[in-house]
C-alpha cells in the first residue's frame, strides 16, 4: 500500500513536469514553423494539457482497468469546472472578452449532453468509440478555422504573450517534446499501476479512483496554468484552457479508451458522474457566459462551485465505497 501511494505521488508529479515540458517543446516547435498563435492555443496547447487524460485512460484501458479511464476523463472535466475555475475564480475574478470561447461554450455544451448517448446502456463499444473521435476530429477542424481567421481576437493576443514568453530554438524544443512525450508515458503507466494497487488495496472500484485521485493529479496542470494566467491578466487563457480540456476529454480522451476495447460501466456513472458533469457545465454557463454583455466568473460563483465539488467527492465517497 505505502508502495502504491509513493508510486502515484511520483507519477503524478513527474506528469505534471513532463505534461508542461511537452506543451513547451510542442508549442515552440509550432512556433517557429509560422503557426498562428490562436492555433497553436485551441490545438497544439490543448492537445498537451489534455495529454495527461489521454495517456492514462489509454493505458488504463489497455491494461484492462476501463473504470480508471472513464473515471480519469468525467472526473478531470468535473475537477477543471468545480476545482479549477472555482478556485482561481476566488482568488480573482475571471472576466473573458474572447469572442471564439463564447462560441464553444454552447458546442461544449453540446457535446456533454452527447456524452450520455454511449452511457445509457452501460458500455461504450468500439462504434460509438470511433463515432466520438470522429465528432472530435470535425471539432478540432472548427478550431483550426477559428484559429486561421481569428488573429485580432482577444485570446489570440494572450497566446501570443505565452508563447512569447516560453520561446527556445528549434533544436531545444524538439528535445523537449520528445522528451516530455516519453516521460508522460513513464509516468502514466507508474500512476495507473499505483492507482489501481490502491483501489485493491481500500476496496473500492478503479472508476472511483479515477474520478478522485487521478483526476485531480491529471487536471493539476489546468489548475497551474489557470492560476498563472489569472496572475497575468489572461483571463482568456484561463477560461480557454478548461474548456478546451472538457471537450478533449470527453471526446478523445474516451474515445481513445473505447477504441483500445470497449468499456462496460457501472451504472452510476450515468446517474451520478455524468449528470454532475452535465449540471455544472450548465451551471457555468449560467454563471458567466453572456453574449450581449462581458463575460465574469465573481469570487461568490467560485465558492459557489467549490461547495459542489466539495459536495459531490463526499457523495462519491459515499456511494463508492
């Protein structure tokens, strides 16, 4: 058990440090082959700090563990709206001017709501799997268009300043996206093994790791960049990057899990895991997204959305054990 625990500290510490170097490498590399800041943003930035999701719930399922995968993936989108936007929504008031985050909020939406179609009967088979990387792969061509005409939006500025800020020679970058891309995979497979020793070891299923343990370690580098982001006034990049994992996450990151062998899913990830994903996606809606108006996540809504986190991880421990 001490043995599973030091494993997952360190997996998820050194996923932490390789997710970044990965996101610097890949985002620098882009770079300096003339890419649009705004596309490097929503597709290479959004790929690397969805990649933690996405190596672990594809190795969880290859090593015959679906529950953590699925977990990893509900419970990461959970975390980044309750956890992560709650907290820095307390520590500073988020306002969002872009225009391209107001237009995904509703896909965002959308594509949660969709998320229950492959639920309903309890596992998510290869056709449906395949179904989901297809809606993701007509996603990531809307963000590429968004991406090459929308240069004077606001977030676009704020991606420049970024990637600005993290510039290094082609050489340097490329080492580090392959060497970032290695370690997550070193990592990934420590956490998982960690993980579901643990969820033996305390009697409870994986999928309840995944929604805790795991999906809070894998959602850490959402947490760190929306906070730096904050600081810096980057309210944009702050808002972009959380949206910009829940659709990755529910679209790639399962359907890459389901693609590998389909998952067969206990019932309450329907009743409880999804609805509360679903609620709080619409909750932040409500919350901030206007069209007419500037957009605002206040300190209350962020203690507002910290209660329902707090509320849903007793219920889960609750109901998981």
């Amino acid at each position: 058990m001490l043995l599973a625990v030091a494993a997952v500290l360190f997996g998820l510490a050194l996923l932490v440090w390789s997710a970044d170097r990965f996101v610097d490498g890949a985002a620098a590399t882009a770079n300096h082959f003339g890419m649009p800041p705004l596309l490097i943003g929503m597709v290479i930035i959004g790929f690397g700090t969805s990649a933690p999701e996405m190596v672990v719930s594809a190795l969880a399922s290859l090593q015959g563990n679906p529950g953590l995968a699925i977990g990893n993936a509900y419970g990461s989108n959970i975390t980044n709206i309750a956890l992560v936007l709650g907290i820095t929504a307390v520590l500073a008031p988020i306002a969002v001017s872009s225009q391209v985050l107001k237009r995904e909020m509703p896909i965002l939406i959308a594509v949660t709501l969709l998320a229950a179609w492959p639920l309903y009967d309890l596992t998510i088979t290869t056709i449906e799997a395949w179904m989901l990387l297809a809606i993701f792969a007509a996603y990531m061509g809307w963000s590429i268009y968004q991406g090459m005409r929308g240069k004077d939006d606001s977030l676009a500025g704020e991606f420049d300043q970024e990637i600005k800020a993290h510039q290094m020679p082609v050489r340097k970058a490329i080492v580090w996206l392959i060497i970032g891309l290695i370690l997550l995979v070193i990592s990934s497979r420590i956490l998982v093994w960690g993980a579901v020793d643990i969820a033996s070891a305390l009697g409870v299923s994986d999928l309840v790791i995944g929604l805790t343990v795991v999906a809070i370690g894998t959602s850490l580098p959402e947490l760190a960049s929306a906070i730096a982001a904050v600081r810096k006034n980057e309210h944009d990049l702050a808002f972009g990057n959380v949206i910009g994992s829940n659709m990755f996450n529910t679209l790639a990151v399962v359907g890459i899990a389901g693609v590998i062998q389909p998952i067969q899913l206990e019932a309450l990830v329907l009743s409880r895991d999804w609805l509360t994903m679903t609620a709080l996606t619409f909750l932040l809606a409500i919350f901030s997204f206007r069209m007419d108006r500037p957009t605002r996540l206040n300190r209350i809504q962020g203690v507002i959305l910290l209660l329902c986190y707090t509320s849903y991880t007793l219920y889960l421990l609750k109901t998981g054990f």
